[in-house]
C-alpha cells in the first residue's frame, strides 16, 4: 500500500475477500487487503478464515480491529491514511459501509473498483445512476442523528464513486447490472474459485440455505419459519446452512421444531460448496448465493432453486422498496430453478 504503483482493497464482508482475490488473478500488482473487523463472531470467524486463503494466494492482508473500543476509529483511520493517498488503485467490498465511505475521503487513487458480490451491488449501482444517496435497500424510517452527521460522508463517496473525467469506476460482479454511462463492469465468473476448490463430493440430498432477512426485520419470523417447514417437508432437506448473521434463537427454533441439521460455515457458502459435501440440490430463499452459486458450481450437475418471497411474510418495519427489490433478485438469476411460494407447512391453515 505505500508502493504508490500497489493496489489497495478495503473489505468488510468476507464473500468482498473471495471477489478481491479473483479479480487479482491474472493481475500483474501487488494487492494489500484491509479488513475491517466486525462484532459480530461468525463474520470475524470467516473473514479470519478468508484472510488465510488469501495469505495462501500471495495476498498481503491487514488485519484492523476498527471497532474495538472508542478509540479504535481514529487509530485505524490515522494507520491507514498515507497507505489510502498513495495507492493508485482502491478495491472496495461494500459501498454502503460508513467506515468505508469515510476512509473513501483519504484516498487519492483514480481506479477504484467495487468487488462486493452480494445483491447489495445491484442496489449501489442503482442509486448511483439515480444520484441518489448510498443506502442499504432494507432500511426504513427517519434518519437518525447519526445519519445526519454521515450524510456528507456519503455524499462525498457517491461523488468519489461516480467516474468522471479524472477518475476511472469499475464494478467486479457476478450480479446482473446495468451501471451507468462511464462505470466499467467486469463479470466475475468464479473462475478462480472453480480452479483453486473441488470438485465437490454431492451427498445426493438436499440442502437449505437460509437467509437474514428476519435479522434485518424485513420477513416475519413465524411466516419464515412456518416457509423453511414447507421447503424441507417438500424437497426433503436435512441441513440448513445458515447464514452468518442469522440469530442463535432462530436456528434453535429451526433445529428443533423443523428437524434440520443447522451447519455454521466458517467460509463463504460458494467455498463450501465447491469442496463439499453438499447436496445435489441447494435450495434459498432470494439472495445473493442463487446468482453466485450457479457459477462456482458450473459442471459438478447440482441443482440450485430459488423461492420467492410471499408479499404476506413482510413486516410492517419492511422497506416499500424490499418486495419489488427481492423480485428483481429471484427475477434476474439465471441457471435456477424458480420455485412458487413455499408450500404450506402443517400450522397452515
């Protein structure tokens, strides 16, 4: 990072880690990645993991505790400063991050490339070519203190990240977008995933892959539960890969009331399919794995389907925007089997 011929990437998510290694291969500079350190474990536990793929691939990774304590924001920020202005190429693994807006603010670089493969990317792209500001598309409600005092910062990244005459965007993504004039977009293939895993060893059953959609308050809870009955009664699963953010009382409740094998990966879901076991068939709900697992499991023959989001499992707290937002997920995969709205389980009427 202080070569100012080096790249940069800074990253939270660690699905944003995998992306930054793949849009490396091939490349001819050196890649120092930052990882922004979350509270939450199982996101810590696998970007700790992605952090020693990525050391394994010749990757220089730093490691930020950027939320340890009051402090920690300002040290980070203070370490990071001359690293940001001299790099010429800055990577980014989730636009909608106040922290990574605000580091956005140092940073000199003309390239800068945003790698998130999540289904976030298609909402980022779309508020950029509305000019809109940078939001996360489940949020609802008036805008808080806090909000008010970022609102400049994430003004000022959505200027940084739109491309002009001096500044080069591109967007590294396997999600189907239609960027704006001047964005640059480079399909991720999930080559380098497809080469360096697998092939996978298929259990020949069915696999559940959840989602944080309760988390995020935008499904209901009895109405998820009540869908992850009907999908596992229907096609047969057993284990349900849970997502890194899902609550410990949800996947209880999913455990022992639907019976499901509850499996925490310690790596992002398109790693731990491509080494297996995993089943012929991945069944999710919309979210970003149906666009991204078609690719790194292109050839082993395994299924993966999609079920959509009934309008009646939303929450009153849900976003106007989540029901046209999830459609358009399901609506845009390709290579997926699309799926009515989960069977009713027997506490259906």
């Amino acid at each position: 990072m202080t070569d100012p011929t080096a790249d940069g990437s800074t990253i939270e998510p660690p699905r944003g880690v995998l992306a930054a290694a793949g849009a490396r291969a091939g490349a001819p500079d050196d890649l120092t990645v930052i990882v922004l350190s979350p509270h939450d474990p199982m996101t810590r536990g696998q970007l700790r993991r992605m952090a020693e793929l990525a050391r394994e691939e010749g990757v220089t990774v730093r490691w930020e505790e950027a939320r340890g304590g009051a402090g920690a924001p300002f040290r980070t920020i203070g370490g990071l400063a001359a690293m940001l202005r001299a790099a010429r190429r800055i990577v980014i693994g989730d636009p909608f991050s106040r922290y990574v807006q605000l580091l956005l603010t140092m940073a000199k670089a003309r390239d800068l490339i945003v790698v998130d493969d999540g289904t976030a990317t298609m909402e980022f792209i779309s508020q950029l070519a509305r000019g809109e500001r940078l939001e996360r598309w489940h949020r609802r409600g008036s805008r808080g203190p806090r909000d008010l005092v970022f609102a400049p910062v994430s003004a000022n990244a959505r200027r940084r990240l739109t491309p002009g005459q001096r500044r080069r965007v591109e967007v590294f993504s396997s999600m189907p977008v239609e960027p704006p004039s001047g964005v640059v977009v480079t399909a991720n293939t999930f080559a380098w995933t497809r080469a360096t895993f697998g092939p996978p060893r298929l259990t020949g059953g069915t696999d559940l892959v959840g989602t944080s959609l309760v988390e995020t308050g935008v499904v209901d809870p009895e109405r998820y539960l009540e869908a992850v009955t009907g999908l596992a009664r229907e096609h047969g699963a057993t284990r349900y890969f849970a997502h890194r953010k899902e609550s410990p009382d949800k996947l209880h409740r999913i455990s022992v009331e639907v019976g499901l094998e509850i499996v925490r990966p310690d790596l992002p879901l398109e790693l731990i399919a491509r080494r297996g076991p995993i089943g012929r068939t991945i069944l999710s709900f919309p979210s970003t794995v149906v666009h991204t697992l078609p690719l790194a499991l292109a050839g082993t023959g395994i299924k993966v389907a999609v079920c959509d989001v009934d309008p009646a499992w939303l929450t009153d707290k849900a976003s106007p925007r989540a029901q046209g937002f999830l459609s358009g997920v399901t609506g845009t995969a390709r290579d997926v089997q699309r799926l009515p709205y989960a069977p009713a389980s027997p506490s259906q009427p």
